[in-house]
C-alpha cells in the first residue's frame, strides 16, 4: 500500500476508516432514533417528592453519527406541560399513568422524540411491596359444582406491607407479558371451577420500588376426590418468572472475557412435579436462537474496552426432569468493571479548521480517525516507558481517553500499565498523533488525579491542512480471487484530505489480464485495454466515498497465477510539495513469449531531462540477476531484454533524487515461457513490496485460488523465503478475511488486532473493506474495526454473502535491525459468541534477494578485484585498467551500503561501521564497460 504522507496521509486512511459509502456524517441532518419503550413507575410514600432524570427513559436510542446523545423530558398529561428539561420532580399530585414526550439529541444538534409514560402510585402502608419467591400450590373444589377462590397472597412465601391503590398485588389467569399487564382488569382473587381441574398457569403482579414486577406461576386444581395433579405423566413444563428487566454483568476491559452461567439469570423457576433443584437451565443469544432448546449452559462475554453500557437480548430455557422446556426472552446488561473514584476519563474533538481560526464554526468538518495520543510527564519530563497512550477520533471527530487507577499503577483500557511511584503532579500531554502545522495549540495538558472524576472535556484538536489543493487517496483491495468459478469482487475506497476541494474527480483501475470485468456499483465511462475509468464526481474536503467492481478469473489462468491490479485517482497532486519539472522514472514488464522474452521499459516520463546515471536491479525468482545504470533524457527509454524461461522477473529503479513522493519504480513478470521442466515459478511476486507509497496509487496482488481459510489473516509483502524477509522500514498491508459460518446471521461483526511493539501504531491507515466499518484505536495498540448491523448471513444460507475483509497498512519502527521478528494476529468477534482467532502472520527483518557469483553472472562486465578479502576496515579496490565513474557496494539484499566517486585504477575505502557479511561491489565507468566482484566483511 502506501507509505504514510506527512500530515495529510495520517488522516487519510484513518478517515477511510469511516462508514463507507459516506453516511452524511461531515454535514449530519438526520435526527437520532428515540427509544424509551419500558416506561418508568415509581411508589411514593405520602409527602414524598421524586426526581425522575431524563435518561432513566432511554432504553437503546441511537444515531447514524453521533456516540454520545442528549435526554430531555416534559410531561404532557395528568399533570399539566411542562418545558423539556433534563429532569422533572413529581409528587403525589401526579397520580396514576402521565405521559412523557422523550426527546433525544445528537452531537450535529438534531432533536427527535418518542411516546412514553410515568407510573406513580401512592404507597399508604409506608412502604413498598417486593416478593420474596413464589411457591406452587394446590388447591380442591368441595363439589363436583363448587368452585374455589385463589388469591395472590397463596403463592408468597412472605407477605410484603400493602401498597397500590387496588390493594397489595394483583392476579389473572393463564400468562401475559410484561406490557400485557396494564390491559388486565386488577383482580385481588380468582376463581376456579370444575371445568377446570389440571395444572393451571396464572399471572401476578405489583409495583415496587421503582419497577413493575410480574410472575408465572402455577396452581393445580383438584377436584372433589383429590385429582387432577398431571404427573402421570408430566406434560406440562416448568415456568420462568419474567418481571425482572434483564441481568447486569461487570467485565473487566483488561482482565478478560466473563462466563455467565445460564442459571444466574433466571430469576425464579417453578416446576409442578419437579423439585426446584433439579430444573434443568440452558441460555442462547436471542439471533442465534432456533426455537430449539439450545445445548448452551453458559453465555460467553468477551471483554469488551468500551465505556458504554451494552444491552444484548438473551432466550432463556428451562427444563424439568420429564423432559418439558419453557423459554422467554431478557437481556444482558454489561458494563465495564471500572471504580469511579479511581477513574480519570477526558476528551475532545477534532475538526478541520477550514477557516483557520482555531475554533469549531458549524461549518468545520470533524475530523474522523485521527491518531490522538497522551504522554505521562512530571515537570515537564517524561514518566514511565515514553510510551504514549493511544486512541482515535471516532466518524463525529470525537476521541475519548479513559484511565484507572490501582494503587500506584495507571492503565489504559486494555493497555498496558505504567507504575509510578507517587500519582501526585503527574500530568498528561494530549496532542495529535502528529506535528499539527497551523497557530491553534498542537497539544493540551491535563492534571492527573487518582480521584479525578470523570467527564473532563473539551480538549478540541484543531487541524489546518495544506492550503491550494486536494490530497485524494484511493484503497483496492478484494478477499480472493478465484479461478474460473463465480464471481469475484474488487473494493475501491477514496477520500479527500485537502482542504480543497477535488472537481471531477476519476479513478483509473488497471486490470490484469487475466481479469474481465463483469460489471461495477458506479459506471464507468471509458475502457482502453483493461483499464476502466470510473467518474466520482466532485469531493469535497473530508468527502469520502466507496465503489465495487465485479470479475470473473480466466480458466486460463494457472492455478495459483498471481494478478496484479491498480488503481489511481486523479487528480493526484501532491499537497505540500514543491511544484516539480524534473524526470520521473516509471518501470513496466511485459511477457513477449512469441520472442522468447520477458522485457522491462524503463521510462523518463517527466518533463526534465536526468541529471545523472541511476540504477537498476533484476531480480530472477529471489536471485540477483542484473545490475546496470541508466540515463536518460526526458520522454526517453530503455528497454532490457531477459530470456522467457518460466522464471518470475522482477525490475527495481532508482528514482531520481528529489522526486517528489515516494514512489519506487518497480514491475514484475510471472509465467512467461517455461523451465526445463516444462513449468514456470510462481509465488514471487506478492514476496515483494509494489510500487503504490503514494497515496493516489493502489496496487493489490493476489494469487488465485481454488478453496481458501474462512478466517485468516495475510501481510503483504509475504516476505522472501522460510524466515518471510522483508527490509527494515517496508511498510506491511494487512488483510483480515472473516467468514460467517455459524448457523445464523450475523449481526455485528468486530475485528481487534493488537500490533507488535516494532510497529508503529500511530502511522496505521485503515482501507479497502467488503462493508461499511467505524475504526478506531483503543488505548494499548489496538485496532479495532466495527461492522454495525453488517447482517452477514451464514455460509450455509449464502456462502459467497457470508464473507467479507478490511484491511490496513502500517510502518515499521524506524530501522528495525536485521532478525527482529514481526508478529500479529486478529481476534474476530461475530457478535457476542467467543472470539475466532486468526493464524499469525510472520515476517523478520533480513535479506530479500540473494547474490550467487555475480562476477560471472552479468557477462557484460568484468570482474575487479578487492583485497583483503575477507577485509576488515580499510580495503582497497582494483580495476584491469584506469577508468572514472562510480564505485557502488550493495548488501547481499541489494541495498546500497556506500558510493563514491572514483578516478583510475585503484581506490581505498573504508568500511568500518558496515556489519559482517557478504557484499557485492560494481564500478560504474563513465565510458566503457562496467566491473564488479564480490568482497566478504569479517568482524
């Protein structure tokens, strides 16, 4: 992918990171969805007055943008209006049902409301009823025409005080759901007749405290001879009580995921001829339930670093010991496990300051994916590792930081902790992930105190971008390609972090060969070859958007060929740069088998002439084949010539210096003509890093394949070999594929990937996806891309709709020493069932391209000679005859060690400082052939 552009490319992928295509989010007119469903009922003693807060209603509302809303309430009936406000204050004067107008309020300032209700009953036993369990009981007619009176006070196992105006509690017959009650007639006793002998179900209920309680329950009625019991056999099944609102479970963010048992979510069981002890619980995500008693006896909750409540819908299950199940629906409540007092939580926005004032106007976009970090310092010196503490903004540009306390130890949620000593005059520092260019403060401080309370805000980053042009960044991507069979499907995803806007903005998207395209999202207006263009149409600054384009793999393709695709938008402007009229080297491969060759075209393509040789290199399979310099003047090119052989080329240029970007001239050919033994090398073109570090570039290379991992994880470039070389400072694209191969469809799918300490968190850029994602950083490097309501369904149902991937691309540490080892792996979550953990990929710092006897392997040069050899330090090179160029030492990588100008027969140079190794040196003559040899480096 591409390497990461001072500011501007730090935004870009971040920002790419937002729901794609563009939800209206920049300028957000779509009000948020209310939702307060259950109501409120209070019991108030006599005299007594209750504050009623406004989100006590809220039961799950929700934005397209915003995380955080605003709750306002006012009464509209039974007791007069009132203005919205935050809260009201009711007494007894507000008796029996009133109705509430719930309003609810995004970060944009849209107001949307719903329809709700007040509950107040006036308590006169001076306190307020609550049960204690229920009991199963029988009762008999004294008659064949008798009948026998239930009241609800037969099935307590205590008696509460009395309150409610109809008397203690209430009961009806058969079963009702919790908003069924309020349409039954409150009866205080029942009656049964001979019609109805057996086991029969009844329903009862009451206010307390601050809820409406309701239970199931059983009476068995007996006739006038004692029967009627139903146990011979037993068909009737045991029952739930369902008056309590759900189940709250704490998770520690950072000690790990929690196991729920089913039994400790059912509040009370009953069974008529099975003992209590010997029911049988089973529990099950309500969108995986099947209507088929599940074989879960445990719910899994994995730890989940949020601060917000979530509520996830449950089926419970019941079972006695006949074999008869009952079920019903609750909730799961779960919250992180943090103590308040030892809580500091802060934030802010971050919004791109358009008219450069440093204050957010109503018309500065927010600024989505911006790395934002906070440093621990005590007088102005840093504590602890250095190490920052990590989030991101999320789509509304809001980031949030949240840190606990332990006695001496400050973590992050799921980071790691840092131990000082004493907590006292700590402070953090929070700025952007980097350099911020403009007047506005670059960074904030905020004093640091275990009992901080939470809710410090207000720490807004404002972001001045270059000023003149748009900065347009494009992301392909697509989870497999497959040979021959169905269809495949390539996503494109671009944005515009400039801070102007981009007109008449296209994508070109260059496709293999072997590729045809079968149609796309968006259409296209011209086809040269097969390279499509796509209009996008004008892109304002922070507009983003996203296409898909469906191909199909020609049979003609080997199994395992690999397909290079690219694409490039335009305008592609470089924002920042110096404007430039210099030459600009561009490499293309093509396989001419008729001739019996593979050919590479090396190209000036700029508008100036090159002030001077540069370099190629060619690299057979993982074998350096070639290396020659060339030159050449504007519009000019050179074309070198290998023999077609079945062998995978690969051509590297250097680029002139002081080329503006960081493109690096490079092209690969795979499959032309065939080896000795009748086949050709493949697999040698992904090992390697392509030529798209600029963000306007994109270039995907997959092989085909036939079957595939449901759930993996690839870095590209794979890397060279067993140990997956690759060189230090190489920039890794990550792709995540998932698959849904439960049984039902998948609501929500989230990805967590923590990165290795040798890459750079704060330079990752979120991409191409198969679905609209949020990303966001979470404190301890990790990254975590959410697909909301993604309603992926299962593989069974749809195999090719079950599937989907995102990917990301990040930065090494800066100069990883040769043998460091680069790991990571990706923990899946497929809404709440227990995380699919990926294969870890594997890469390590080394050489990627092997030399063997290079003085005969280029028969256009000579060899020269180096001695000592193995030298150590001072050595001293030797040509056959005077000649004048530059002399260049390359490591057995390939990279360029040392350089120098020369003039004559013989050189010293020194080498100190140059590890030990085998070293391969060329001289470059200004006229006449080259010379070269091999030199060994010993300690």
């Amino acid at each position: 992918m591409r390497q990461l552009y001072f500011i501007l490319l730090t935004i870009v992928l971040s920002l790419a990171g937002a729901p794609l295509p563009a939800q209206g989010c920049l300028n957000d007119t779509i009000p948020p969805d209310p939702l307060a469903e259950n109501g409120i009922v209070r019991s108030l003693l006599p005299g007594e007055a209750a504050t009623i807060r406004a989100d006590e209603f809220d039961s799950g509302s929700s934005d397209n943008c915003s995380d955080t809303l605003v709750y306002r309430i006012e009464l509209v009936s039974n007791g007069g209006g009132t203005a919205p406000s935050d809260r009201i204050v009711v007494d007894e004067s507000f008796p029996g049902t009133n109705l509430i107008r719930f309003w609810v309020r995004d970060e944009a300032g849209n107001w949307n409301y719903c329809m709700t209700y007040l509950l107040l009953f006036s308590c006169e036993g001076g306190t307020t009823a609550e049960f204690d369990g229920l009991r199963e009981i029988e009762v008999s007619l004294s008659s064949s025409t008798g009948t026998v009176a239930v009241s609800p006070f037969n099935f307590l196992l205590s008696v509460p005080p009395g309150c409610g105006p109809y008397g203690d509690l209430f009961i009806a017959k058969g079963s009702y759901a919790y908003d069924e009650i309020g349409l039954l007639t409150p009866n205080t006793s029942i009656t049964y007749g001979p019609g109805e002998v057996g086991v029969q179900q009844v329903t009862i209920w009451g206010f307390g405290g601050t809820s409406l309680y309701n239970f199931q329950a059983y009476v068995t009625v007996l006739d006038e001879n004692g029967q009627g019991g139903g146990c011979t056999p037993d068909a009737v099944p045991p029952l739930m009580g369902k008056g309590f609102t759900g189940h709250a479970v704490r998770v520690n963010p950072v000690a790990g995921q929690v196991v729920v048992r089913a039994q400790d979510l059912v509040n009370f069981a009953m069974d008529n001829c099975s003992p209590a002890d010997s029911l049988q619980y089973r529990a099950v995500w309500l969108q995986y339930a099947t209507g088929q008693v599940p074989p879960f006896d445990t719910l899994v909750i994995p730890a989940t670093p949020t601060t917000d409540a979530i509520t996830q819908p449950v089926e419970l299950w019941v079972g006695d010991q006949a074999g008869n199940w009952n079920s019903y629906e609750t909730y799961v409540l779960i919250q992180n496990d943090f103590e308040e007092e030892a809580f500091l939580s802060f934030g802010g926005q971050a919004y791109f300051d358009l008219d450069a004032n440093c204050l957010e106007s109503g018309t500065d976009p927010p600024l989505a994916g911006l790395p934002v970090e906070a440093r621990l310092f005590r007088n102005g010196q840093p504590v602890g590792t250095g190490a920052p503490f990590l989030a991101s903004t999320n789509t509304a540009g809001a980031y949030h930081f949240a840190l606990t306390f332990v006695g001496d130890t400050l973590t992050a949620v799921n980071g790691q902790p840092i131990i000082v000593e004493d907590t006292s005059g700590l402070e953090l520092q929070v700025s952007a992930g980097f350099p911020i260019n403009s007047g506005c403060p670059a960074s904030y401080t905020v004093a640091v105190n275990a009992h901080q309370p939470a809710g410090l805000g207000g720490l807004d980053l404002a972001v001045q971008l270059q000023p003149g042009c748009p900065s347009l960044f494009v992301d392909i991507g697509a989870p497999f390609l497959r040979r021959c069979i169905g269809e495949s499907i390539y996503h494109v995803n671009y944005a515009n972090y400039g801070a102007e806007p981009a007109p008449d903005a296209f994508v070109e998207v260059a496709f293999d060969d072997f590729l045809t395209v079968l149609g796309a999202s968006i259409p296209w207006t011209a086809v040269a070859g097969n390279t499509y263009t796509f209009p996008v149409g004008d892109i304002p600054p922070g507009g983003q958007g996203a296409f898909s384009v469906t191909v199909n793999v020609s049979c003609d393709a080997l199994p395992g060929q690999t397909h290079c695709t690219e694409a490039h938008i335009f305008p592609d402007t470089l924002c920042g740069t110096p404007p430039y009229d210099g030459a600009s080297i561009r490499v293309e491969g093509r396989c001419e088998e008729a001739e019996g060759e593979v050919a590479f075209k090396i190209e000036n393509i700029g508008q100036g002439d090159m002030p001077g040789p540069g370099e190629y290199i060619v690299v057979e399979d993982v074998i350096m084949l070639n290396s020659n310099t060339f030159q050449l003047a504007a519009g000019d090119s050179t074309v070198v010539r290998l023999p077609a052989n079945g062998s995978t080329y690969r051509m590297e240029a250097m680029q002139v210096p002081g080329h503006p970007g960081f493109s690096m001239p490079s092209a690969a050919v795979e499959g032309c003509g065939e080896n000795a033994g009748g086949g050709v090398s493949l697999g040698f073109v992904a090992i390697y890093p392509q030529d798209d570090f600029n963000p306007f570039v994109s270039i995907d290379c997959q092989d085909n394949v036939g079957s595939f991992d449901p759930n993996d994880k690839q870095g590209y470039p794979l890397g060279v070999g067993e140990e997956r070389h690759i060189r230090a400072n190489t920039n890794i694209d990550y792709r995540i594929r998932f698959q849904n191969t439960g049984t039902d469809t998948a609501f929500t799918v989230v990805i967590r990937d923590t990165l290795s300490s040798v890459l750079d968190a704060e330079t990752v850029l979120p991409g191409a996806a198969s679905h609209p994602y949020t990303f966001r950083m979470l404190d301890g490097r990790i990254l975590e891309f959410r697909f909301e309501d993604i309603l992926l369904p299962d593989s069974t149902t749809n195999l090719e709709a079950s599937q989907g991937f995102v990917q990301f691309t990040v930065m090494q540490q800066p100069d990883n020493p040769a043998g460091t080892i680069i790991e990571n792996a990706a923990a899946i979550y497929f809404d709440l069932n227990e995380p699919v953990i990926t294969n870890t990929t594997f890469h390590q710092i080394g050489e990627v391209v092997t030399i063997i006897n290079p003085a005969t392997a280029m028969p256009p040069e000579a060899p020269a000679r180096a001695y000592p050899n193995p030298a150590a330090g001072l050595v001293a090179f030797e040509l056959p005859a005077p000649a004048e160029g530059i002399l260049r030492i390359y490591g057995r990588e390939g990279r360029l060690v040392r350089e120098t100008a020369f003039a004559g027969r013989k050189i010293m140079l020194s080498l100190e400082g140059v590890a030990p190794g085998l070293y391969y040196f060329r001289f470059s003559c200004r006229e006449g052939p080259g010379y070269s040899g091999t030199l060994v480096l010993s300690k």
